[in-house]
C-alpha cells in the first residue's frame, strides 16, 4: 500500500528492491523491500509494528498548510503535510493488520538547509514531537535538526533504519528541490473535493 506510484529500483549492494519515497508521499511495506528517501527540512516518520514485521514512511515538507489552502482543498493535496501524512501512514498500517498498541515510532529530518527561508525543520521537529505525544505513540529512536541532510533506508519487517548524514555539498541540491516543492505547495490546489 502506498501514497506513491514510485516503483524503485533493485540495489544489488542491499540485495533488495528500494522504493524511493519521494516528499509528500508514504509507502508501507513488508520483508520483500527497502524503502529509502532523503531528508533535508523535511521530517519522515518510520512505524513498525514488530510482530506483524509491517512497517511504513512518510515524508513530509509542512506541519499544516500555508494561507491559500483552504480545509477542503487539503484533501486533494496528498500528504504534503505532517498530519494528512502521519494519519495517512497510520491507517495504511492499520488497514494491513498492524496493531496500533505495538506500533514503534522512529523520527527523522527537520535539518535547517533553507537557511533564507524560516525555520521549516524546526517546525516540521515541534509538529511530528507534539502529534506523537498527543496520539500516546511510543518513539523508540530520533535524529532530528542539524544542518546536514540525510539519507534513510527503512527495514519494514524489523523496523531497522540505517542513516546516513550527508556532506553540506550535498545540502544545495536538496534546498534547491525542497524550494522548487515550496513553491508548488503555496499555489492553490485546484478541483474539488467531495467530503462525505
């Protein structure tokens, strides 16, 4: 189950298939793949439930959406933001039979390489730290904030992620997509939703 369309590739050094989880999208997954994704003021949550060896990530850019987004408009804008993305992560879970008594967080991002442009990895840091509190979920590992950027590769059957600081080189290149992607999120989302 997956909030992308992504299908990846095989990395023979892993000896597995990586999906890549590209912003605003979540994947769950079991024994069979990785999943991998980069992170700069971005945060991604890893849930695993370890007797189901069922585990899921998300990869969000905002906690909560800008000032031209309007409540229903944030149904057709995906899980761009912190708490779509973290509801969206969750149910996936759940809906393949994972137990949310079990669940196990871990949180990862929030780097500041936007250094022009507010603190968004601060933000994104408070949001998914308060949404984990309130919801009662346990977080079993963190690495957020910093300056650097980062690299996961998620286990989902055993919850195991590795993390990979990159070099500040590498910062430009993220702030610059994370930037292009800030631009499309402030623009209205067009069409319609219907709530039921």
């Amino acid at each position: 189950m997956s909030g992308d369309t992504s299908p990846g590739f095989f990395d023979p050094r892993l000896k597995a298939h990586v999906f890549k989880l590209m912003p605003g999208r979540f994947h769950v997954a079991t024994a069979d793949e990785v999943i991998g994704t980069l992170l700069g003021s971005c945060v991604a949550a890893c849930i695993h439930d370890p007797v189901r060896g069922l585990g899921g990530m998300n990869h969000f850019l905002l906690p909560e959406a800008g000032p031209h987004e309007e409540s229903s408009a944030l149904v057709s804008s995906g899980a761009r933001y912190g708490a779509f993305a973290m509801e969206s992560l969750i149910n996936a879970l759940l809906s393949r039979g994972a137990s949310r008594q079990r669940l196990q967080v871990k949180l990862f991002g929030g780097a500041r390489v936007l250094a022009r442009l507010s603190d968004v990895g601060a933000r994104n840091i408070d949001f998914v730290r308060r949404y984990v509190a309130l919801e009662e979920l346990p977080v079993i590992s963190e690495d957020l904030g910093g300056e650097q950027p980062r690299k996961l590769l998620m286990y989902p059957a055993t919850g195991r992620v590795l993390v990979r600081r990159l070099p500040r080189v590498d910062s430009r290149e993220i702030a610059v997509a994370e930037t292009r992607y800030l631009r499309t999120m402030d623009a209205p989302v067009s069409g319609s939703a219907e709530l039921f």
